[in-house]
C-alpha cells in the first residue's frame, strides 16, 4: 500500500506514466476522483477563521456544584457552518462533553453549553476553542484552534456550614439574647438590677444604690467585639491527605466556620494565610460579606512544598490585631516540624494572646492499631501506636506553653475548633 500510494502520487503530479502495472490505471482513476472529490467538499466547507465567538461564564461556582460554559457561534461567512467544537478545559473542571456539533446558518449564531462539575477547589482557566468545519459531503474539514480565554474560580464547598445554626444558638444563649438565660462570669457590663441573696457584694454599683436608695448590682455577660485571628498554614504539611481531601481543605473548612461564627458573634475576624510569606489576608473591619471575602481569598492557595517560617507569625498576629486576641493556628502536629518551628515561636503568642493550635488527625491511625492478624500489620500497628504518641507529646508540650489544643480527625475538626471558641468566650479568656 505504501508503494502503490506513493506511484499514485507522482502519477499525478505527472513524474511517472500511468499505466506501472495491471490494475494500476483504475487505482488513479479512483484516487484522482477521490482528490477531487475532497477539493470540493473543501472549498465548500464555511471559514473556521471567520467565525466570531463570544463566552459566557460565571464568576465562581462552590465545588461538587455544577454550572456551564457558554460559547456563542456567530457564523460570518456565505455558507453554512457545519462544524464539531471543542472546549480546551484541564480534566479537574469535569466537562462532561467538551466536544460538540452543530450547524449554523450564514449570518446567524447559536449557543453551545458544556457541563461543568469541578473536581479541584482553585482558579481554572480555559485559553483556546477548536473549531473543525465540514464540507457538505463530510469528506473534508478545515480546523483552526482560536483564542476564547475564560477563567471559573472554584470555592470552597463549605460543607461545615451545617453546624453553624447549632452553633449560633450557644452563643446568643452566652449573650442572653435568647429565652435561656445562663448565668456565669462576664467581662462586658449588660445591665442593673436589684440585689438578691447569693448575689456577689463585688457586684454592687454604689453610685446607683446611693441614687436609688436601695441595693443594685450589675450583671455581665460573655463580652464581645473581641479579636480573632486564624492562621492557616499553607507550607509542605498541608499538602499531606487525609481520608480522601488535602490537610489544607479541611484548615479551610475549620477556618470558614470558626470565623463566620465569631464575626455573627460580634467579633473581629482576621484571616492569614500563610507559610513563609503572606499568602492571603481578610479582615472582617473591612467593608462587605466577611464570607463572600474569605471564600474570594482562599479559593486559589494551594500547598507550598517549603518548610513554614513560625518566627514570623508573632509579627504578622501583631500587624493584624495589636490588642489581645484569641489566635487560631491551624497546622499539623507532625513532631519534626512542631519541634523545629512551632514551639519556639509559641511563647512569644502565648504571653499576650489567647492562643489554640488545630490539627486534623488522620482516623487511620487508630484502624491500624487494632490489626495484629499477620507480621506487617503488626508492624504498622506499631508505627501507628508510635504515631499516636508522638502527637500526644506534642500536645502536652504545647499546652505546657500555655496554649489549647484541638486535635480531631477531618470531620470533626471545624465543630469542635467552634466549641472551644464558645468554651473561651463564655469563661471571658478571650
């Protein structure tokens, strides 16, 4: 076939005469119509150049929920369009079919959609739209790849969210704004009232006792408009997987839901992100939705594959907040990299703030501590076992420093990060 391809060739640029062997001038013949036939069905075929195409796409979409790319075709040439377009998204924006046909008249447009369903929280961009325009016989096409540039930021999904009305309630409770009134320490001044036996004599306000002739204490409540700072560690740590999700998301979702829940609480939020350098920061003093702000800045960080630096996070915490505040740290409690960075750099936070240090365990760890059936799970019960302790004694050792810690597995960790939060302020130690 290669041969017989290539006397068809010269044949027909006139090289080598027609009749080569018996059979050879019917193979011409054939071929030569066949050239024909694909030049025509060629110059028939519309200009892929001389379609326009205008995309629609939405600013973000939250992740596992699905939207759609829109291309509008707008046909600029004399004949019809016949063509099969294809959209150039990267695998994790889950286009559920990329490549499409349709046909469009002269002069006229038409929509096309693709289904997207991202698989990957972050920026995903799309520069380039493939058209392969048809002749009328479909022998033939003409295919040109063009510039459509489009970017989708994909959220966080949040699914935290649900333990937030829970939450919500401890908190009015704390600040007597609902039916259930919880008595306790307070640092905030609410209201007067009449003294009554058992009330504490260091309650009582003489100036509206000696105006009122009669006894009067304050009563306090849980105090607000305090500061909370969330630092999360984006450094080589959070890279690491637990269950079926990065260490880094399931930060994001503690620190989605610890900072909504204390900015509703009547708290300034600040946010950092960061690992040697500032990788994003949010504030809620700023102006517009806290969570529309943090959800913008955390959609596209991802793991540095870089020790962090925890000497410079003092500075940082001091840059956000200069008053006392309660400072979350959400990172790992691996030892070599708590050893090294974390527990020297917690004194100089410890002395003037609040401080809990969140990590997400991996529930594995406790799965494989019960295998004793065969020789290697023996031994990786004891690696686990081994594990289990070396995060204990980090534990200790940070809360020897004077800080809390809050050490769970991926579900788990945002609820109970937001239950100490609530146990802090209502014990008035923020």
């Amino acid at each position: 076939m290669v041969i017989t391809g290539r006397l068809v060739l010269l044949a027909l640029l006139g090289v080598v005469p027609v009749v080569l062997y018996p059979g050879a001038a019917s193979i011409l013949l054939w071929a030569a119509l066949l050239a024909a036939v694909t030049a025509l069905d060629l110059s028939l075929a519309a200009s892929p150049r001389r379609v326009g195409i205008v995309r629609t796409l939405p600013d973000s979409v939250r992740l596992g929920e699905e939207c759609r790319s829109a291309l509008v075709l707008r046909n600029d040439t004399p004949r019809p369009l016949r063509a099969t377009v294809r959209e150039a998204w990267q695998p994790s924006a889950g286009a559920a079919d990329p490549e499409q046909a349709l046909r469009v008249p002269p002069g006229e447009s038409r929509r096309l959609a693709v289904l997207l369903r991202p698989t990957r929280r972050g920026v995903l961009r799309v520069g380039t739209v493939t058209i392969r325009s048809s002749g009328p016989l479909g022998v033939a096409a003409r295919q040109v790849t063009v510039p459509a540039p489009g970017v989708l930021r994909v959220l966080p999904p949040f699914n935290s969210k649900r333990h937030l009305p829970s939450k919500l309630r401890r908190l009015r409770e704390l600040d007597g704004r609902s039916a259930v009134q919880i008595r306790g320490a307070g640092t905030e001044f609410d209201s007067l009232r009449d003294y009554v036996r058992g009330d504490d004599v260091r309650s009582i306000d003489w100036r509206a006792t000696a105006r009122r002739r009669d006894t009067v204490v304050r009563t306090w409540r849980p105090e607000r408009d305090r500061r909370v700072v969330v630092v999360l560690d984006t450094s080589r740590t959070s890279a690491a997987r637990v269950l079926d999700e990065p260490r880094l998301d399931t930060g994001i979702e503690a620190a989605l839901l610890l900072s909504v829940l204390a900015e509703r609480g009547g708290d300034k939020v600040h946010f950092l992100a960061f690992d040697r350098r500032l990788r994003a920061r949010v504030d809620s003093t700023a102006k517009g939705n806290l969570l529309g702000s943090l959800v913008t800045a955390i959609a596209p960080l991802e793991p540095e594959l870089i020790e962090a630096d925890w000497s410079r996070v003092p500075a940082q915490v001091r840059a956000a907040s200069p008053h006392r505040a309660l400072v979350v740290l959400l990172t790992s409690l691996d030892s070599g990299a708590v050893e090294e960075g974390l527990l020297p750099a917690l004194p100089g936070l410890t002395g003037r703030h609040a401080v809990v240090v969140a990590s997400v365990r991996d529930p594995r760890l406790e799965e494989m501590t019960a295998g004793r059936s065969t020789a290697a799970a023996t031994f990786r019960a004891a690696a686990a076992e081994r594990a289990l302790l070396d995060r204990a004694a980090i534990a200790d050792q940070i809360r020897l420093l004077g800080a809390e810690v809050v050490d769970a597995v991926p579900a788990e960790l945002p609820p109970l990060l937001a239950d100490a939060y609530i146990r802090l302020k209502a014990a008035g130690r923020l």
